[in-house]
C-alpha cells in the first residue's frame, strides 16, 4: 500500500483526515483472528471506538455498539463453538434495519479498522454467533436487528491449529485476482485503481469477495456478484469493500459521494475532485 504523497482531503465522509489516514493505514495489517487471550482490553481503547460509534453515523439506518463485555455464549452458533471465537473479552455489534446491509458493513469496518489501528485484533461473523445474546447485550429499536458482531481483543500471539484449518479453508492468504472483481481496472483512474486494490483487501465471509467494480462515466460502480448468504452477508460484504474503496480513493486525494443503486448493483461512488 502507498503512502499518501498528497496533502489529505479534510475528511472522508465526515471522518477527519487523522482518522481517515489511520484507518487506511490499517488496511494491511488487519487479519481475522478466532484465539483471543482473554486479556481485556484497556478502558481507553474501548472509549476510542465508543466514540467512533455514536460520533459517526454516516448512514442514519446502520450503527456499530460497543460490547464491552462479552459472554462467550455470543460467539456460539447453533453447532456450538465450531467454527467460531474463543477467549475474547469484547466485541462490535453491527445492527441495522432489515434494508441497511451494506450500510451496516461501511459503518462497521470502519470500527474494525480502527480497532486494528488501536493494537486489537478482530473477526466478522455473521455465521456463528448468537443473535439472542447480541439483543440481550444491545438496546435495539423495533425496527432494527443485529447483523452481525465481531470479537474484539488480543489474539493469542501465534495462530492456533483451529485457526490455520479456518483461515485455510476461507482461502484468507489467497484472495480473488483484481481482474476478476475490477474488469479492465489497468485502464482506469489512479484513484479508481487503488480504490478497487483496497477492496481487495477487506474481509467478507468465507472470503468470497462476492463484490465486481466497474467504472461507468467517471464513477465507480459496486455490484453484489453470486447468491445471497444467510443474514445478507453477501451485501454486508460489499457494504465493507464500499469503505474500503473509499479508503482507497482517498489515497489518491480523491473524495466523493455513494448513492444507493437497486439489486444487484449496491452503489455507485461519484469523485468530487477537491
Ligand atoms: C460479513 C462477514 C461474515 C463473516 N462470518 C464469519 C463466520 O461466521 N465465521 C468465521 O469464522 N469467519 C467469518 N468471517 C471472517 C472471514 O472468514 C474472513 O474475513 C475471510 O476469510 C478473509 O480473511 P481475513 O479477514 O483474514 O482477511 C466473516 C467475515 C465477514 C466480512
């Protein structure tokens, strides 16, 4: 990933050029991690990601909650543990109403970017956790639900046996190519090329990367590409390459606005050159 040679834009969808930076900077070093060391995590750190998530709603139907203390029983699925996190002491909550997938996705990676940025390590899931637990740990409106949670802590420092089988069979170390979910990307835009290389970065479940970019008269286009998972992970999933992307382009000094496009398209970035 490039440093910025540029000076930053003042603020990435309201998020201010520090935090912004810091998030992007992120994007490398964070890896899903499933063997936490019970450790808790600091005080200071959770209040930092609070205040990320009461303090930046960019979409009003999607937020992030902060669990500070988190009973194992959330990680459970219905076949248990299998598959799922143990020993961590936190998590993130990312609850939306039923329409808001992808906004849900955006808000959240960013707490789990900046959470990477903060020391701590991290896991989406939207398969194995308790939907029950999550409702019993955050306050929801009537019309919202949990999409899914992510453990928050410190990982045990190597990765455990459970860990490799998991990271191995979800392909973490092998991602999709670029050509595949950013046709024709080599002729594009610096600041579209390296919105679509961060996104190829971002986690999403069983790292299908079910996302395809396209640029279309100056804008980029994000389309959800296979069938939809159980809980919408597909458009959960592209919600996160979205922040991503946008990361990506701000790199490249480039801001913009999204619109929310009908299925399958998800939305489309228009740059406003700054
Ligand atoms: C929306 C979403 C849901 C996920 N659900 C699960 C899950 O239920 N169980 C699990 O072990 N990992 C889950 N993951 C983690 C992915 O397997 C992981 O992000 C992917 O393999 C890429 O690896 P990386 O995050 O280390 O880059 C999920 C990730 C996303 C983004």
């Amino acid at each position: 990933m490039r440093e910025p040679s540029f000076s930053p834009p003042p603020a990435l969808n309201g998020l201010p050029a520090p935090i912004a930076l810091e998030l992007l900077a992120a994007v490398p070093r964070r890896a899903s991690r499933r063997s936490f060391n019970g450790e808790p995590v600091p005080e200071g750190r959770l209040d930092a990601l609070e205040q990320l998530a009461t303090g930046w709603r960019p979409w009003a139907e999607a937020r992030c909650s902060v669990v500070r203390e988190a009973p194992q029983s959330l990680f459970m699925g219905i076949v248990g543990t299998y598959g799922g996190v143990a020993g961590a002491p936190s998590a993130l909550a990312f609850v939306g109403t039923d329409d808001a997938a992808a906004a849900v996705g955006y808000t959240g990676e960013a707490l789990v970017l900046r959470a990477t940025a903060l020391g701590l390590s991290t896991c989406w899931l939207a398969g194995v956790f308790s939907p029950q637990a999550a409702r019993r740990l955050t306050p929801l409106a009537s019309e919202e639900r949990v999409f899914a949670v992510s453990a928050l802590g410190f990982a045990v420092e190597s990765t455990t046996a459970k860990e490799r089988v998991l990271s191995a069979s979800a392909r973490s170390s092998r991602r999709r190519p670029l050509e595949d979910i950013a046709p024709g990307h080599g002729s594009w835009p610096a600041w579209a090329r390296a919105a679509v290389e961060t996104a190829r970065l971002a986690p999403s479940a069983m790292n299908r990367l079910p996302w395809r970019f396209s640029y279309l008269d100056g804008d980029l286009v994000v389309t959800a590409e296979g069938a939809e998972l159980p809980r919408a992970a597909t458009r959960l999933d592209c919600g996160i390459a979205m922040f991503h992307a946008e990361l990506g382009a701000y790199g490249e000094g480039v801001t913009g606005t999204w619109r929310w496009r009908p299925k399958p398209e998800v939305a489309v970035f228009t740059p406003g050159y700054v």
